[in-house]
C-alpha cells in the first residue's frame, strides 16, 4: 500500500516551502512536489532587500535557506516532476505523475504558483533565447557592455531595470502609462540613475533581426506614432500568470485563473488550501506568500485533527 500523507504541497515556492516547513515542524508527514525550479519566483529575483530580519540577498540563496529549513524538519521534496491529472474529492487525495507514480494525502496545499506574462506581439516566440527575457538575475550578464530594453512599470520592472545595469551600458524602460505603479523607492532608485532611460505612454508593437534580437517597434500611444529602437535585449516584466491550467474544472477560480480562498486560505474543496501567486490576491510579494503558506500549514493540521 502507497503511503498516504498527512499534507502534500504542490510547488515549492515561498509559499509552498513555507508550508512545507510548518508541516513538517508539527510533526505531519509532509511531501512537497514541485515541476520547475525550487524556490518559484524568488531564483528569479537578483536582490530581496525587504524581507524581514534578512538583510539585502541572493533571491536563489533565500529560496535555498526554506527548502533546507524545510528538509531538516523531514519535509520529503521531489522536484523536476509533471503532475498530469488530479483527484482531490474525497478523504483521500491523489496525485498522478507522467512517468507513472502517484501520490496520496489526506489534505493537499496548492501553491503553483505562475509565470512571467508575454506580451503576445510579433516576434516575441522567435527571439525568445536569443534577446528577449523575463528573468535578469538568469540573463543579465549576457548583455554586459550591452544596450537593452525593459517593458514594464511595476515594482519588478524598475527594480530588475536597475539590476541590468550592473551588466547593460544603457537601460531603456518602456511603460504604457505616463506614471509608474511601483512603490517611491523603486521609482527613485530607477529614475536616478545615469543609465536608465525612459520612453513613457509607449508599448512595443514588435521584435525585428536576422537570429538574434536587433531592434524594437515602439507606439507612442497618445500620438500613434511608431519608432523603431536599436536593442541588443529587452527584458519584460508586465506581470505574471497563475499556473493553474492543470487544476481547472478541480477547485473555483476567478476570471484570470486565479484560485478563490478564503481567509483561512481554504479552497472549494475539503482538505484542499492554496497560497501564493497562484490565488486571487492584490498583493505579490515574498512576504505574502510566506504569510498564505503559513495559514494554509496551520489550515491543514486543523482540518487533520477534526
């Protein structure tokens, strides 16, 4: 007979490391499953510099920290697997793998977490590799001495912008509106720096070269006017999508996909929680995840003992 757990988390990001480590910690036996890179969003991030009581580091190295947290309380974590089907009515849950294996708990935490949003414009498949990223942490060395492109207005966009020029000789911000959505420190990090550059009320129309990236379409949008721009690079950041397509028709979502909890970070379904950038939520933020993962762990073990 299969072991059936106590709580089985699916993705190991802040959020699902977090209830990982609170699992775990109370002494249920706790899997986490986790299809992409350990750590979710935070290996994507150069610098956290606003996570409390840890002064300014690596987003990999936090990321690090909470699966090593998280193994030393005997959470049992395996990654690079596919999750191909789920059955979650029931007292017992069940979990099916590509390569044949399945799982089973009595409770189950999904934290999928999502993926950086595509513009959808012409030329962003072909050059995808080869110019056009969405992680500057993984490819900002590769434009050293290089000019580059950032999409985006938000806290990611002006932080991971400053980032790049570390690497870039000249960062470019292109933003749809004639202000920018994140906090004042990021805006002022950004706009005071010599390298950065800041084409505003714009959105790109296309990418253009012969192999590699060469040049970007830009539409002034009050005029309608489009330009072309010279780019070793562009960097987009204009958000990001849940990674629930494999859990439609399983537990209610919203409109863009999102999963509905409630407070108690508790889906439509009995026994099953979710947290982090997969549910529906204002806010994105390490801390927040930490912070969803945490009720849904306490949620679990609740929902155990009665």
């Amino acid at each position: 007979m299969d072991e059936v757990y106590d709580v089985m988390i699916i993705g190991a990001g802040a959020a699902g490391l977090t209830a990982g480590i609170y699992a775990s910690r109370a002494k249920l036996s706790t899997l986490i499953l986790n299809e992409g890179a350990i750590g979710g969003q935070m290996v994507l991030t150069d610098e956290i510099a606003n996570y409390p009581g840890v002064p300014a580091t690596k987003g990999y190295m936090l990321a690090n920290t909470m699966k090593q947290q998280a193994k030393s309380f005997g959470c049992t974590l395996k990654s690079n697997v596919r999750i191909t089907s789920y059955h979650l009515e029931g007292k017992i849950k069940q979990v099916k793998l590509e390569d044949g294996r399945s799982f089973q708990s009595k409770t189950v935490i999904l934290t999928p977490g999502g993926k950086p949003r595509s513009l959808n414009i012409p030329g962003e498949e072909q050059f995808k590799g080869t110019g056009i990223s969405y992680c500057a942490t993984c490819d900002g060395d590769f434009f050293t001495g290089k000019e580059v492109v950032v999409v985006g207005g938000g806290n990611s966009a002006l932080e991971e912008a400053v980032a790049l020029t570390n690497y870039a000789s000249k960062v470019t911000i292109v933003h749809q509106f004639a202000h920018f959505q994140a906090f004042k420190h990021a805006v002022e990090e950004a706009t005071n720096n010599p390298k950065i550059h800041f084409i505003m009320e714009s959105e790109l129309r296309g990418f253009y070269g012969n192999g590699v990236l060469q040049q970007v379409e830009i539409e002034h949008l009050p005029t309608g006017q489009r330009t072309a721009l010279k780019t070793d690079g562009t960097f987009i950041f204009v958000g990001y999508q849940p990674n629930t397509g494999s859990l439609k028709g399983q537990v209610n979502m919203n409109e863009q996909n999102e999963i509905v909890v409630d407070a108690a970070m508790k889906t439509s379904i009995d026994g099953v929680f979710a947290a982090g950038d997969c549910i529906a939520k204002k806010y994105r933020q390490v801390t927040t995840a930490v912070a969803e993962g945490t009720i849904a762990a306490l949620g679990a073990a609740e929902y155990l003992r009665n």
